[in-house]
C-alpha cells in the first residue's frame, strides 16, 4: 500500500517527464531557421526535424498499451524516459541535417510513450477521490511546457544563438526523471498478451501516412497527388485496422473504450482544445516575429500570460469536479476561450503589447477551466484493465489535434494572403484609397529632392511592401477565427461529459 507521501512523490516525477516530453513540442519549431543556415538544408527537408517526430508518435501511440500491459508500465516509462534522453543527446550532436532528422525519430519513439503511460501510472496509484486533484496538477506542465517552449527556443536561439542547447536542455532532467522513477516507483500488474502484428502494421501505416498527409498538406497544397495519395493510404489503411481490430481476441487497440459516452466525449473535447491551445502557441509569435519584428525570447516571455491564466484555474477546475461534474467547468472555460480569442479576429501591428498579454491570460484561463475535468473523467469511467488503452488512445487524439490545427491555420494564413493581396490590388484599379495611398507617397518621396521617376519607383515599392503585410494580417485574422470556431465546436461534445451522479 502506497503512502499518501509516496503517491504525490511519484506524481511529481511523472509530471517532471511529462514537461520534458511536452517542452519539446514546441521548443524545436524556434530553431528550425537557425538549423536551415548552419546546416545549408532547404525549409522542405528541414520540416522533417518536426514532421518525422510527429509520424514516429503516431506510429508508436498505438502500440504503447501492448507494451505496458506486457512489459510492466514501470519498466517501458522507464526505457522511454531512457530512449528520449539519449535522443536528445544525440539531436544536439547531429552533424548533418539527416542525421538530426534519424535522431528524432528515436527521440519520438520515447517521446511517444511518456505521455500515455504518465497519465497512466497516475490512474493506478490514487483514488477516485484522489484522482481530480492529482490529475488537476498534472495538467499544469501539460500547459506550462508548450507555453514555455517557444521562450527557452527563443533563449537559447536568440540570445546564445546555439540551437543546439534545446536539445541538452533534456538530459538531466531525463537522467534525474529515469533514476527517481527506478528507486521510487513500484512495478504494476501484468497481462500476458500477445501482439497483434497485423493490427500493428496496419496502424503503423495509417497513422504514419494520416501525420505526414496532415503536416504537409499546408505546403504541398491538400488537393495535390501527394497529400491526396496520403489521405487515401491512411483510409483504406485505418479502415482494415478498425475492421480487423474487432475480431481479434486480443486487439491492438480494445474498441469497448470508444463505447463509453463519456470517454469518447473527452477525446472529442482534447481535441479541439489542442487546436486552440497550439493555436495560440503557434499563430501568436508568427505574428509578432514576421509582422511586429519582435525577437524569438521577447515574443516566448508574451505567451507567459497564459500559462498564468490556467496555472490560476486548474486547481479551481479540480475542487469543481467532484461537485458538479464536468460539464459546467468545460464548457464555462471553452465560453472564456471565445472571449479570449474573439480580439485577436482585430490584432494590429501596432496593438498594445499588454493587450494581448491580457487576451493570453483570458484563453490560459479558460484552458485551465476545461482541459483536465475531461481527461480526469475519461480516465474515471474506464475499467482497470483498459487504462492503458485508453492513455494511448487519448494521446494519440492530442497528436491528432495538435498537428492538424498548426496545419490547418498554416493553410489559413499561405491561401488568404494572396487572396486578400489581391483583393487590394483590384481596389487599386478602381481608383479608391489605394491610388491615393500611392499618390501620397509619391508626393512626399518627391518633397526629400526626389526625382518623379525615383518618387514613383519608392512608392511602388514601399506600397507593396506596406499592402503585402496588410494582407496579411487579415490573413491572420481569419486564422483566429478557426481557432475561434473550434472553441465553440468543443461546446457541443463537452455537453457529452455528464454524468448521472458526479461524485
């Protein structure tokens, strides 16, 4: 029997692990173009650094709960702790940009597993009673880690100007992660099972071909061969494993989780939430570095706020659920995550820098209020034997989420662009304010003892420059506005969460 120190002992080490795992999300994305110049790699090539990762977890997610059950969830958290570590290590001795690229992918093979069997080994050690509260801290580095990526990226990148610390960053805290969790946490029961091979080749190339479709469909162009060619694999692909996962006695994946109304709501909710949270954590410090000229650190220290705003609400949200359930807390906080995102559908150039530190803390707030009641409910609801199942699964669903919102508003941002570039140049025919925008620059390079021919050649010049970042901001702004609308789509499953009786 467990002590009441001991529980909370281990929880503070799986959550150590968990920041690690999650730290490297976003913490990479800061370096890509520092990678880009000391490697002489083109943007195409050097995107794997992220896509591989990405592809490697979902190859990998389905798979997690045949070695847990099998192996001992001590035993694989472990080996995975142990496998990041060394990734890592080996990431920032890479020599060359395919070497980097083959490091990642055995990071993400540790990387991938972490997460699901973290939330797993919290389920087994405390009580239902136990088990909001504990949950409810866990969900902080599960915010505080992508918030905080893109400030150390931008520490380490801007200011020491050496991509390669982000990698050494996670050496001791695996070293520290993987010696705590050998002396401290006791092994778990074992199920003898053996591995479904075909389940685990279909899922491999499902997955695998569902990532890759996602992650580059915003730059290859998602109606190309390539993606489209993707997305067809990964369908037939997923169909046969969902077909074939049903009738064998020991699937890879147990289908009876997805029966559970409540579980199936939280994956739903996860997963729009994703999109929100990586929403922020990518739209915002493109826009402040592309159009505000801000540097990689001051842009990291703007997203503080949020991390703030649900460092303030997740022990509110934990007190809750026990009381009220989950329903309430979720959708108050997808409610205030509309309202937080709702001013940045008007984000200027030139608006105020506390502003949107202001919006930031209002969205970190309602992320706080929502993200954890469903994961601490899905857990809830499962029966013993499928925790592992269901911590893959939802894991699985996060990836999801979040690759397929940083591609989405990608596509958002490189297809309304042109459109609204465009949109101006028409205007410009007609004679409206953009021929007197033009005239007036004219006019006043001409007043500095310009030459006409010199005063019209500036304001050619300077317009265009001016019009292609009016464009986009607007295509920002719609940009926003997707992560706006999967605010309110999370409402509808979050309905989904209730529960006759709450305690």
């Amino acid at each position: 029997m467990l002590t009441q120190r001991k529980k909370w002992l281990i929880l503070v080490i799986v959550s150590l692990g968990l920041f690690m795992d999650l730290l490297d999300m976003t913490i990479v994305n800061v370096a890509i173009p520092k990678i880009m110049i000391d490697f002489g790699a083109n943007m195409n090539l050097t995107q794997y650094v992220i896509t591989a990762y990405m592809v490697t977890i979902g190859i990998f997610a389905p798979v997690t709960a045949y070695f847990a059950d099998t192996f001992g969830i001590k035993k694989i958290f472990i080996i995975s702790l142990v496998v990041f570590t060394i990734g890592s290590a080996s990431c920032a001795l890479a020599w060359n940009i395919h070497a980097l690229i083959g490091f990642r992918i055995f990071q993400a093979i540790g990387g991938g597993i972490i997460m699901p069997l973290a939330l797993s080994i919290v389920k087994k050690i405390f009580s239902k009673e136990e088990l909001p509260l504990a949950m409810g801290l866990m969900g902080i580095p599960l915010i505080l880690a992508p918030a905080l990526g893109p400030t150390i990226g931008g520490y380490f990148v801007g200011i020491h100007d050496n991509w390669r610390y982000i990698f050494w960053v996670n050496v001791p805290i695996g070293i520290l992660t993987s010696y705590l969790s050998y002396s401290i946490i006791q092994e778990f029961e074992k199920i003898q099972k053996k591995l479904d091979i075909i389940g685990f080749i279909l899922s491999s190339i499902g997955f695998a071909t569902l990532f890759l479709a996602i992650t580059n469909g915003a730059e290859d162009g998602w109606s190309s061969f390539e993606i489209v060619s993707l997305f067809v694999t990964a369908a037939i692909m997923l169909l046969l494993f969902f077909t074939i996962e049903q009738t064998v006695p020991e699937p890879l994946i147990d289908f009876r989780i997805f029966r559970n109304r409540v579980y199936s709501a939280a994956l739903f909710v996860t997963f729009f939430l994703m999109i929100i949270l990586f929403g922020t954590l990518y739209l915002l410090p493109l826009f402040m570095q592309q159009l505000r000229n801000l540097g990689a650190f001051p842009t990291g220290l703007i997203l503080i706020p949020e991390f703030a705003g649900a460092l303030l609400t997740i022990p509110l949200s934990a007190m809750l659920l026990p009381r009220i359930g989950a329903v309430i807390p979720t959708i108050t906080g997808m409610i205030i995550m509309v309202f937080g995102t709702y001013p940045f559908i008007h984000l200027q150039i030139l608006t105020d820098l506390h502003s949107v530190e202001l919006y930031l803390f209002v969205i970190g707030s309602g992320i706080g209020l929502a993200i954890m009641p469903s994961i601490t409910l899905a857990f809830s609801v499962l029966p013993e034997e499928l925790v592992n199942q269901g911590s893959a699964a939802l894991n699985l669903v996060r990836q999801l989420g979040s690759a397929f919102g940083v591609s989405i508003l990608t596509s958002v941002i490189d297809q309304r662009a042109p459109y609204y570039m465009q949109r101006i140049v028409d205007q410009g025919s007609t004679g409206s304010n953009t021929i007197l925008f033009f005239n007036h620059y004219q006019y006043y390079f001409q007043s500095l003892g310009y030459s006409l021919t010199q005063a019209k050649q500036l304001a050619v010049t300077y317009a265009i420059s001016f019009f292609q970042q009016q464009a986009a901001v607007q295509s920002f702004h719609d940009a926003f506005g997707v992560s706006l609308v999967a605010a309110i789509l999370g409402i509808i499953p979050a309905i989904f969460l209730f529960q006759r009786n709450p305690r």
